[in-house]
C-alpha cells in the first residue's frame, strides 16, 4: 500500500511588495508525481531552492497544494477535517534543532506531540520512554536541551515525532546545521526507525553521502523531479548530477574519473569497500 | 558560560518544600502576604516570623539567599520606611526645621520594614524551592476557573513557558550578534547614556529579526505535532495533591487562624 501518493502537485509561493501589495508569484513545486511505499527508505536530493523543503512541508499539510492532490495513508490532505490524522501519520524534523524543541526538559519535550493527541497520562511515558530509547537518548531524560549538542537536539526531535506512533517521518535537512559526528548520528538514528520500526522514512538533503543507504532516490531541481530510482542507478549519471550542482560522493566521482581515464569499473559504485574491491578485480 | 545562567532563582536541593505541590505554595505564598497586611501588632508579626523561620528550616536553602533577594530592594525599603516616618501625623517626638517625627510615625515605619522583610522573605522563598516550569503549571491549574470568563489561561501559560525556554537561546543570540559588532567596530561601552542607547540598535535589530524567525519555526513545529491549544490536551505530569499537601493546607489554615487571633484581638 502506498503511504504517500502525491498527484501533478504544484505550489505558488506569493510574493509581496513592501505595503503588502501582490507582486508575483513563484512556482516552488511544480506538476510532481510520486508515490511512497509503506517502510521505504526514501531521500529527496536537491540543491538550494529546488523546491524540496516546500515539496515536504505538503506531506504534513503544512502547505496545501495549489494544484494537484496529496494523499497521506488514504486520506486528501486538502479536506480540513483530516488535518489532525494526517499530522499525526505523517511526523516531521526540521532543520533548526533548537527552533522545534519546546519542552524545557528532554522527556517534557518527546511527551509534547502525545499530550496534544489526548493520550492518557500513562500511556505518554511508556511512548516517552520507548522513544528515548530507540534513538538512544534515554539516558538525558532529565537533562535540559539547551545544554545538548546539535546532534542530540536532532535525536530528541525525531524522539518527540516517534512519539506520536507516526507511520511515515519527514526529516526536513536534518543535519544541515550539524557537525559530521552529529550528522552520522542522526542518520543512524533514522536508518534504525526505517530498519527496527519499520516507519517510512522521508530524508531530504543535499548531502550525497547520506543518501547512500536509501531504497529510492528522487533529485529536484526548479520544483521537478529531475531524476529518480535506486541510489546505484542515480550515482551513475555522475554529468547529469553534476549538472544539476549536486555533489557526488567522492569515492563514486574518483571511480567515475578512473573510468573515464580507461579503467574497467561499473557505473555507479558508492562505498570505499566496494571500489577497493573492484580495484582489485582490476590488477 | 552563558548558558549556565539560572533562571528565577531556584535553589536545587531535595526538601519538603521542594516536593510540595506547587499549587500549595502559591495558595500559602498568597495567603502568608495578606496575613502580614492583617497583622497590627507585635505579637502578630513574631507569630509570622516565627512560621517563616520553621519554614526555611524545611526548605534546606541558606539563609544568605533570602538575604540576596533582600539587598535588590533596599532602596524601596528605605523610601517607604523614610516617608512613613516623617509623614505620619500625630504626637511630635523630635522635631527639627520642617521635619517632624511622630510617635505615630516611628510606629508605621517599624511596621512596614517588618512587614516589607518578611513579605520578601516569604515570596523569596517560594521561587527558591520551585522551578518557574512547575510555577507555571500551578498557576495554570490555580487560575482554571477564569476560563469560564474567556481569560486564555492555557495559552498565557504555554506563552510563559516557552519564554522561560528562549531566554537562554536569544542571551546566547545576542552574544553571538554583539561579538559580531563588536569585530566590525561597534562600540557598545562608552559615551553617555544616549550614545550608548543608540548603539544598542544595531544589535537590537538583528535580535529582533531572529527571533522573529525562530518564532515563526517554532509555531510550524508545534503545528506539526498536533498542537491545537488546550482542548482535548491531555498532560503528561498531571498535577496531583498527595497526603503531605493536605497536611500542609492543614498547618496553613491553623497558621493563618493563629495569626489572626494573636495579631488582630491581643492588646499590644
């Protein structure tokens, strides 16, 4: 079954001039059509301003489209009544770890997203607690999040959505604002969610290595989907990429330039074991 | 580290006081202010002293952090002590100039400076053994009945809540924004108080502009956790009175039944 079907969405960000007048508009997202598989691992690739992060802000109805449908486990994200069902399966993290922690403890916070569904009382410290744990902060339950690193502020947030038993996570450039030790982290956290819970989960990036591990992979540029399919598939068009200013991973673009330099490698290779490997063959 | 900073001035330790339900403290806090303004006499005010001596003996804090909270008002203190003294009419004692000091002058004076000291004392006392984060929820819990006439007491609540856990973010802000002036030649230290007020904008604005920012974020994370205000919320650390807290309205009823007999009805 497919947990997210979106259909020729496209969206209109207004512009105003500065007494409020309408100046224009500009097309963010534009005639997108895709569909997300229930426990996919899915990541949406795209440099600045591709349309990526207002392409995510549909899936929680955070924006409604202006053309096309979103449909979120079945139901219209347009109707006004399913709001609430729809943000409830459809978590979301966003990039700013300190602007979406609103407790003033660790467990205050991941309690917040079930105290607001009508949970009873006990209930919300046994998804408290089990969340803590799947992202492995259960030790800093009691501590305050301002005295986290960025990376354990991230792992909070995505507690806090777990929390909510959401079938599908949207994580929002969640590392963007992270140093490479907090990075790896969060993404081992999401990859456990997809492996261990089996939530869908959506990563949106524009950092290749992250992208790796992921089931499919769509790249957006100027609000369409330019390119789809497996990791391998689209690592394999190292010009297209770099056309769309993207960067490769620097293991897929040295073996890239070996093969253009007359070595015998496949097309698309992504980890370092894997190049050494067919390196190997090679000699 | 800026970040360290407290907030209000709560004092970590584990005493009665510090378990107590928070409503109880504020219901006593409130009730101990008002019995000092019912209070005319000596034997009163001991009654009164005397509860709050037996009650930061329970609360485990040093005394010495009473004293600080003391030091911030003294000004106040001196101003009403000083205009109690020399305005009150009646009997001259000393009279010198245009100054006079009453029998009835010096008598108001004592008063209000015991009564201001205990008054600070006893408030002080409460925002030391409660976290402003329980405060909150207490007053959320106490002012319920308000909702009937369309007072937003969930929402004054969140807001207080959410203020307390920025203020340490934006203080780090508006170190990071000065820092950043400062090493484009921003002088923020001298000159006089106008100059130094007009230096205050090119760091005031940016703060402003961030925190606009980080509002707006902020409001679309909530959204996106099905926050739609108090309605049908259910809460993860509900408020609950235990035995101790009955006990404790117990000795706050006898107190306040004990300080009125001796302060209103003894002769001096």
């Amino acid at each position: 079954m497919n947990i997210i079907e979106t259909a020729h969405v496209s969206y209109d960000y207004i512009r105003h001039d500065e007494e409020g007048n309408v100046e224009g508009c500009t097309r963010a997202v534009s005639d997108v059509s895709l569909s997300v598989r229930q426990g996919e691992f899915i990541a949406i690739l795209g440099h600045n301003g591709s349309g990526k992060s207002t392409l995510a802000k549909h899936i929680n109805a955070l924006l409604l489209p202006t053309e096309g449908t979103v449909f979120v486990d079945g139901k219209d994200t347009g109707q006004e009544e399913n709001i609430w069902e729809v943000r409830q399966s459809a978590g979301m993290v966003f990039q700013n770890p300190d602007n979406q922690i609103i407790g003033q403890v660790v467990e205050e916070d991941v309690g917040f997203g079930p105290e607001n569904m009508g949970i009873p009382t006990k209930e919300i410290w046994e998804r408290v607690e089990e969340s803590l744990r799947a992202v492995g902060m259960y030790a800093y339950r009691k501590h305050s999040p301002n005295k986290l690193s960025g990376g354990q502020k991230q792992r909070v947030s995505i507690a806090g959505v777990l929390a909510m038993h959401p079938k599908c996570i949207v994580l929002d450039e969640p590392t963007a604002m992270l140093d490479p030790n907090g990075r790896k982290d969060v993404i081992r956290a999401a990859r456990a969610l997809n492996d261990v819970e089996k939530v869908t989960v959506i990563l949106i990036t524009h950092y290749m290595e992250e992208v790796i591990y992921a089931d499919r992979v769509f790249v957006m540029d100027g609000g369409k989907v330019a390119m789809q399919g497996s990791p391998r598939e689209v690592f394999s068009q190292v010009d297209r990429l770099k056309q769309l200013r993207l960067d490769v991973p620097q293991v897929t673009l040295l073996a890239h330039e070996l093969q253009k330099s007359g070595l015998p490698l496949p097309d698309g290779i992504l980890t370092v074991d894997e190049l050494t490997e067919e390196l190997g063959k090679c000699l | 580290m800026l970040r360290d900073i407290t907030l209000g001035q709560y004092y970590q330790t584990d005493s009665i006081l510090h378990r107590m339900d928070c409503r109880v403290k504020l219901v006593a806090t409130l009730v101990y202010i008002i019995s000092l303004f019912l209070v005319d006499n000596i034997w009163g005010f001991a009654v009164a002293a005397v509860f709050l001596a037996v009650c930061i003996r329970l609360s485990k804090v040093p005394f010495s952090f009473m004293v600080k909270g003391m030091k911030s008002i003294a000004f106040l203190m001196l101003f009403a002590v000083v205009f109690n003294l020399f305005l009150t009419p009646g009997k001259p004692v000393v009279a010198f100039w245009k100054l006079r000091i009453t029998d009835a002058g010096i008598r108001m004076a004592v008063q209000m400076a015991v009564r201001l000291t205990l008054l600070i004392i006893g408030s002080s006392l409460m925002t030391l053994t409660t976290t402003p984060n329980h405060l909150t929820d207490g007053m959320e819990s106490l002012l319920k009945p308000l909702k009937k006439l369309k007072v937003p007491v969930h929402e004054v609540a969140m807001m207080t809540s959410i203020a307390l856990r920025f203020i340490p973010i934006l203080m780090e802000e508006t170190d990071k924004i000065m820092k950043a002036q400062i090493a484009r030649g921003a002088d923020f230290e001298s000159g006089n108080l106008i100059q130094k007020a007009r230096a205050m904008v090119p760091l005031l604005v940016p703060l402003f502009i961030a925190a606009f920012r980080r509002a707006n974020d902020l409001a679309m994370a909530m959204e996106a956790r099905c926050y739609r205000g108090g309605e049908g919320r259910t809460k993860m650390k509900p408020l609950v009175y235990r035995r101790n807290d009955y006990i404790a309205y117990g000795v706050l009823a006898f107190y306040l039944a004990a300080v009125l007999a001796v302060g209103r009805f003894m002769p001096i």
